[in-house]
C-alpha cells in the first residue's frame, strides 16, 4: 500500500557509500525506507524493494527521489484512512514535535490479508534530518490475536451460558425440594389421618396372635414413615417414647388434647401427662412458651 512509490526523475547518489551499512540494512526483514526532511526517499533496503516487485513493480523498480510524503496524502480508497494517519506521523517526526511514529494497519491482497507494523524515527546524529520508516509484516501476530478474542468471546457466551443454566437447575431444585417436602406433609398428615386411627382402633380389638403381630408390624412401619422428627430429636439427645413421639407430632399438627386422645384412643389426661413430659424433656421451663411453636421451629 504506503510503500510501493513511483520513481520522480531524479537520481540521487545512494546515502550509504559504506558496503558493510548496506550490507546491514539489506539483511533486515523489515521494508526500510530512509528520508530527507522533505519526506523524498533516500534510501531502501533489499525487503523493501522485493515488497515493490511483489506488489507489481518491474524487477529493479526503485523508490529512490520518490516522495513519500506525497505517496501517501494521495491514496485513495480503503487505504486511505490508514496512508494519511502514516503521513502526518512522519511529519511530526520531521518536525521534531514527536521522537518515534508507531503504526499498524492492514495490507490485503488477493493472495491473502496481511498487516503490517510502521515505526518512524529521526537518525541520532547533528547532520540533516534523515527519518528511518520501516514496515514489519505482522500477519501471524494478527491472526492470533483475533483468534484469542473469538476464543474470549466463545468463553464469554459459554460463560453466559452456564450461568443461565445454573440459575435454571437453581430453580428447579428449589422447586423439586418444595414439591418434594409438600408430598411428604401430605404423605404424614394423610397416614395419621386417615389410616392410625384405624390402625389403633383395630389393636384394641380382639385379633388372634397371627393377625395382632400383623397389625403391629404395620404400626411399627407406619410410624417410622412419619417420623420426621425422629433424627431431629436423636440428634438433640432427647429420648421420647413412642407416644410420646405420637404426641409430638400431633400437637405440631395443631390437634388439641382432646383430638389427640380420640386419634389414639387413650385419655385426655394421658395425653396431658405425656405433653408435661415433652416441655420438660425439651427444657421448656417457661410456661409462655407454646409447644406447637417450639415443634414446628425445630421441624
């Protein structure tokens, strides 16, 4: 793009008269190009000129008396933009109002896309200003950078993504434990509801010792399945018989004295007796504190 000057009908003497100079210059890899304080090119290393044959110069092309100043403020389309920023940088330098020029900027072809890093900078030294421009190809260097911010971008959405996805089984969990502990209130209140009462009812009948054994495995089975508490308690080290734990779990439910003494058809001073017994075993020396709250806050 920048580099590829047309030659002025000039021929100035070559800047470098020492062979091992040259020699330097045109083993570098960057395109270099040395100019006069009027941006006219003085002179090019070997990169540079191979770069001006690549680009459709004829073998032997040389920039040498082009401006490159000019060059540059007169390209027109895509480059445009990119040709004047490298222009009015080497224009500071020149003037001395910057110490080193640095640009990178596209150089595509049909061959492929390529991009390139410019640097600008006066020659050390009291003769006159002479500004070294060179051009390191740095295509690789692009490419990978644009591969490691796609990369950062796919993180970014998966990311995203996963944090979605979190919040979603978040939910979903929260939901599957509600729905999980609403069945199992169903399941206890429907148990001792609904099937206790009978269960009891039919042990103070007059069975024959297979069915008895019977009925009371199935009592047994039926208040371990409703006895939620039961870890709590043992964890506590609180030790309760199991009318106790009856008990318990009625009044948590809500059921009075009364109530309780039909579901398990004892009397209402039993079930007084056994509720004394649950305060004093829970510690609950203040006669304030309700037994039904003090249940539902350790359940």
């Amino acid at each position: 793009m920048m580099k590829n000057a047309s030659k002025k009908n000039c021929n100035p003497q070559r800047l470098f008269a020492d062979e091992l100079a040259i020699t330097v210059l045109n083993s570098l890899s960057a395109h270099i190009a040395i100019l006069d304080e009027k941006g006219f090119i003085l002179e090019t290393n070997q990169a540079w000129r191979n770069f001006s044959v690549k680009g459709g110069m004829t073998e032997g092309h040389d920039d040498r008396g082009s401006n490159y100043l000019e060059i540059c403020e007169a390209t027109t389309g895509d480059d445009a933009g990119d040709a004047y920023k490298v222009a009015e940088g080497i224009r500071a330098v020149i003037d001395g109002d910057l110490d080193e020029f640095l640009h990178d900027y596209p150089c595509h072809s049909e061959a492929g896309q390529h991009w390139y890093y410019m640097r600008a900078i006066r020659m050390a030294g009291s003769g006159p200003i002479r500004v070294v421009t060179s051009h390191e190809e740095i295509t690789a260097l692009k490419l990978t950078e644009e591969a490691l911010r796609k990369s950062q971008e796919e993180l970014i959405e998966q990311k995203q993504s996963l944090e979605e996805t979190n919040i979603a089984m978040k939910v979903l969990l929260k939901q599957r434990e509600e729905d999980k502990l609403d069945l199992e209130k169903k399941v206890l209140n429907n148990v001792k509801d609904l099937i206790l009462p009978y269960v009891d009812k039919l042990k103070n009948t007059r069975l024959k010792a297979k069915d008895r054994t019977l009925v009371e495995i199935i009592d047994t089975h039926l208040k371990d399945i409703i006895s939620p508490l039961l870890q709590r308690f043992s964890n506590a080290k609180i030790l309760l018989t199991p009318q106790e734990m009856q008990v318990a779990s009625l009044v948590k439910d809500g059921k009075t004295s009364k109530e309780i003494a039909d579901v398990l058809n004892v009397s209402e001073t039993t079930v007084n007796f056994h509720r004394k017994n649950l305060r004093v075993k829970f510690g609950l020396t203040n006669k304030r504190t309700n037994l039904r709250s003090y249940l539902l806050s350790i359940s």
